[in-house]
C-alpha cells in the first residue's frame, strides 16, 4: 500500500496516492479508509457523507459534542452496530486495502479490537478474562495462554498490581484497573486497531494518566481511534483528531492544527468551549 | 432553595421549627417508620409461620415417632391395618420423581429460555412468554388428567418398544402399567417447565449489553456470546429457577397422585408404579382411623419438610462451591 498525502486525510474519495508528490509528510498506509459513508438507525440518518483516512499506527482521536455520530463512525468500524437491529450502512469502508464489509464479522472483530466506555469484565477471574479471547481460537494452543495472558497484561501496565491475585475476581479491582484490564483483553489477541470508546469518561484522573501512558506504549503495536469528550486528552494522546458536528465530519487534521489554528469556525467554536 | 435552612441573624434555626419535637401524627406522615413497621411484620410473620408449622407436625407426629423412632425412615413397610408404618417407598418415590423430573426439564426449559431471550424476535418472544406463563397457572388436577388421558396411553404404544432394546437394564425393566415413578415425572416435568423458562428468560434478558458486547469485540460467535457470558453471567438466576421447580416437584400432589399408581414399594425400575409423601398424605388423611395413623401421616409431613430443607441446603451449597470455582479459575 501506498502512502499518501496529509491533505487527502479527509478526502478519501479522491485518494490520489502520489508517489512523487512531494509533500512535508508521508503518512504511512492507511489502515481505514472511510469514503461517502452515510448510517442510519431507523430513519434517522446519524452518519452524512463521512470521508476519511485513519492512518495505520498513529492515534486518532474524534471529538464533538454527544449525538454526533463519533461513537457511531468508532462501531462501524468493528462492525458493532450490525448487531444493533433497524441499523443501515452505505458507503465503502477499507480496512488495508480490503472491504470491511467482505469479512465474516467474527474474525474482523479479532482484527479491531475494542474497549468500551464502561469497564466490563466478565464475571470470572483476572486471568480468565484476558484468557476469554484466547480461548476462542482453537488455533491458539493451551500452553501458550498463560504467557500471552502475562505478555498482555505487562503491555497493559497491569501486571505488577494483579501478579499475586490472578485467580481472583476481576471485579473485585479498582474501576481504572478493570478498564485496563479490558484493554490487556482486547490486546491479547493482538490486533491491528484497538478502537476506544471513551475509555476514561468513567475514571479518575490518576486512572486516565495511566491509560493514556499505555496508549502511548502500545501505539507502535497497533492503530489506536479513541472518541473522547475530554478535549485535553484528545491534545494529550492523538496525532490526528477529527472534530464532528451533527452526523458530520467538519475538520481533521493533526492535532495541534485543530487545537491551535482550526480552519473551520465551528471547530474552533467547540475547541474553545464556545459550545457543545 | 439551597440556602432555605441556613441560618442568618435575622432567621436563626429556632425559629424556623428545627428544635421542635414532631408529633407522632407528623413522624408516620412522613412514611419512614410505617414502612419500617410493615416490612418488619412481613418478616417476622414468615419466620412465626415456620416455627408454628414445624412444631404443629412435631407435636401431633409424637405417637409415631415414639412407636417407630429413626427406624420410620428406612423402613418400607406401610401397613395401616396392623399399625406398622414406615416413609421409605414414600421418601424414594419422592426423590426419585423430582429429579428425574429435573432431569427431563432442566435442558428443555433452559434451551427454551436461551431462544426465547436470544435468538426469538421479540414479539414472538413475548408472545410465547405470555403463554408459556399461562401454562404455570393451569391447575395441577388438570395436568393430572393430561397424564391419565393423554401419556399414559401414549407410553403404553412407546414403552414396550422402549423396553424391548433397553429392558435390560434395572431401571427399565418390568411390566409397564401406564402408571409409574417415570409417568409421574414426565407430569411434573412438564408443570415445573414454565417455571424454569420464564425465570430464566427474563434473568438471561437482563444481561447488560455491555457483557455481550464485550464479548463480541472478542471477535465471539453469536453462540460463544450466549453460552460464554450471557448464561454464565446469569447462572444464579438461572439456578433460583431450577430451585423453584425442585421445591414445586417435591411437594406436588395431584397431579402425582393421579398417575403414580399409589403403591407403597420400593423398585429399581422407573417403570414401576410407587407411591409419593405429598400424595400419601393427601389419600389417606381423611380416612386414617386411630391416633397412630394418623400421626404417622403428619409424621411423613415433617420428612417432607426435612426433605425440601435438605435438597435447598444442598442446592446452596453447590451454589457457592460453584461461586468459588469460577473465581479460582
């Protein structure tokens, strides 16, 4: 695959990947490419026209206020909102250079991975619930669950706090701990995006450095699209953010071009806390 | 409003009543100490009803046990006539019903409640679980009937082919009669069935979303989701259910009674009529003369009251040995 150009980030339908365009950055290949995509629930269409491109191993993050669609975009990606009945997509999605949509939809969700915005561990132990995912591939032998289960739990900078009480409960952990505990989960079956759905709204500060710490870690493992309402913490772990209004996406661009100089009113309305 | 009750000086606390005691009309108005009353009573009276139940059949059991002592249990001679009693036939046929009872309904009524909870749409789902709770209010007489009308016949066609490949082993063989511990057991599967699905279907809808869906981002089958975090996540409720219908199945009467074949034996083969606690004693209460008998009777009450104590001790325990399995892995 290509690389491609940072002005066609939100341009997908007119991708031209320009092999001697030279421009101030090449961008990896794209991991998603999203073009003309257009959802609906019922009658109500929550997703107009959306274009764009999640860079593979960067962090993207989209932002904008609730209802307007950045939840909804983040669960078509894994195919979530198929289970939701009365939901419709249109548009092309590419996940690589693939159709989303020519995966069975239980192994794409191996391949994106996702944490929701409730920590939500199973009822079982800590080490069952990172094993959960394992176990359901035959392909992955027994003996090797135990040390995955560690590889992911260390990569979730969890080990040390839950080494010594592995068998037990993992509700018996902190909230912050549970929800990097979903993480090591979700890390586990080692995919190629982690899709988080406001993963801190739900913690505390201390739980959300540590998590954005970690997103940090595992950033060179796999590409990271987190929607989130906290405008700092978008500044904090993106690289690129795309800001949505309404069912659309108004701006995307690298972070700090969003932060510091939007081009578009709007954005620069919500960066700044005039509304929303 | 939130500065309603500070205190300034123009208006300190005094004037604004806060020292002044309520009356007793004021504290009930205010629901409080009513609620507290009335949910104590409630409590209270269930706790009054089992110790004035227990001590009623200990009491007006004491000829019996005095004759017969421990000795009553295992023995399974019942011989009215001559004043020798004994609970066994009637303590195995019990037992014995009941889990076969469970064992016929316990995969049925689940597999139905997965469907009707996960798979069924929703309209269909409530539907059938409108009609399915119809079943649990039809009368037991009725279900009684079904039995003498309907399956006794039927297993009169079946049995013999049944038993013609399988009489040999013990608990199959035997002339078949169309009343038996299996007939009555089938009856009692199917009264105890709604129960198990109903209760189920509704702890299995209330798994939280979030659970399936964590389970879904795992890349889990629609099957994975069910059977790895839907039921183990409502395992108690389902287990309350199958508690339920054991208690239901232990203490039914007339259902039992009319296809059970009321004799008062002991056999290996399920095929075999017997006899049940419930049903003996509603047969011959009303016709046991002399003290003897009829303390006998009420004597079998408190087995069956040990009997159901017994299997709900059990039931909780393997509850909590099973709460203590999963967290250790």
């Amino acid at each position: 695959m290509r690389p491609f150009d940072l002005s066609q980030l939100s341009k997908a339908h007119d991708v031209r990947f320009a092999e001697d365009d030279p421009t101030d950055e090449k961008l990896p290949w794209p991991q998603f490419t999203v073009a003309d995509l257009n959802f609906y629930y019922g009658s109500h269409q929550a997703l107009k026209g959306i274009n764009l491109i999640v860079p593979n191993k960067r962090v993207m993050a989209f932002i904008g206020p609730s209802g307007c669609g950045k939840t909804t975009l983040l669960r078509t990606l894994n195919r979530m909102n198929e289970t939701v009945p009365g939901t419709r997509v249109e548009g092309s999605i590419r996940l690589g250079d693939k159709d989303l949509f020519s995966f069975p939809a239980t192994r794409l969700r191996r391949v994106v991975g996702m944490v929701f915005q409730k920590p939500s561990p199973f009822p079982k132990s800590i080490f069952d619930n990172v094993a959960y995912g394992l176990r359901l591939d035959p392909a992955i032998r027994r003996n090797e669950i135990a040390d995955r289960v560690e590889k992911s739990l260390r990569r979730a900078a969890l080990w040390d706090e839950v080494k010594d009480k592995l068998h037990q409960s993992a509700n018996g952990i902190s909230g912050g701990q549970q929800q990097r505990l979903c993480i090591a989960r979700a890390l586990a079956v080692e995919p190629e995006v982690l899709l988080l759905d406001e993963p801190c709204s739900a913690l505390d500060p201390i739980s959300t450095a540590k998590i954005e710490d970690l997103l940090f870690e595992i950033k060179n493992l796999c590409t990271i699209v987190i929607v989130t309402h906290n405008m700092l913490q978008a500044a904090r772990v993106a690289d690129y953010v795309g800001f949505f209004l309404n069912g659309e996406l108004i701006e995307l661009n690298r972070a700090k071009q969003i932060f510091q100089n939007p081009e578009n009113q709007q954005t620069q309305d919500y960066v700044t806390g005039r509304f929303g | 409003m939130a500065n309603a009750v500070l205190a300034t000086p123009e208006a300190p606390f005094e004037s604004r009543g806060l020292d002044k005691k309520q009356t007793l009309w004021e504290r009930l108005r205010k629901g409080d100490e009513v609620a507290h009353l009335i949910t104590l009573a409630g409590g209270w009276s269930i706790l009054v009803i089992t110790v004035l139940l227990v001590q009623h059949l200990w009491v007006f059991s004491r000829l019996s046990r005095h004759a017969f002592g421990w000795h009553f249990l295992v023995d399974s001679t019942w011989d009215p006539v001559n004043g020798h009693f004994g609970a066994w036939p009637f303590v195995y046929g019990t037992v014995v019903t009941s889990l076969l009872a469970l064992a016929i309904s316990i995969p049925i009524g689940i597999g139905s409640a997965i469907f009707l909870a996960e798979l069924a749409p929703r309209k269909l789902s409530n539907g059938l679980t409108f009609l399915i709770e119809l079943l649990a209010a039809v009368p037991s007489v009725i279900y009684g009937l079904i039995g003498i009308f309907l399956l006794i016949p039927f297993l009169f066609d079946v049995v013999p082919y049944f038993q013609r490949f399988f009489g040999w082993i013990p608990i199959f063989n035997g002339t078949f009669y169309g009343v038996s511990y299996f007939s009555a057991s089938i009856v009692l599967s199917i009264m105890v069935v709604p129960f198990i699905i109903s209760i189920s279907r509704e702890v299995l809808i209330a798994v939280p979303v979030s659970q399936r869906e964590a389970m879904m981002a795992l890349g889990a089958t629609k099957w994975d989701v069910t059977w790895r975090a839907v039921v183990p996540y409502a395992r108690q409720g389902i287990m309350g259910s199958i508690f339920l219908s054991l208690a239901r199945a232990l203490g039914e009467t007339m259902a039992v009674t009319m296809v059970i074949g009321n004799v008062a034996q002991v056999s290996t083969s399920l095929m075999a009529p017997g006899y049940t606690i419930a049903a003996v004693i509603a047969n011959e209460f009303t016709e046991a003369t002399g003290d003897l008998y009829l303390h006998a009777l009420i004597e079998l009450g408190l087995v069956l009251f040990v009997v159901t104590m017994i299997f709900n001790a059990l039931a909780r325990l393997l509850m909590l040995t099973m709460k203590g399995h999963e967290v250790v892995g």
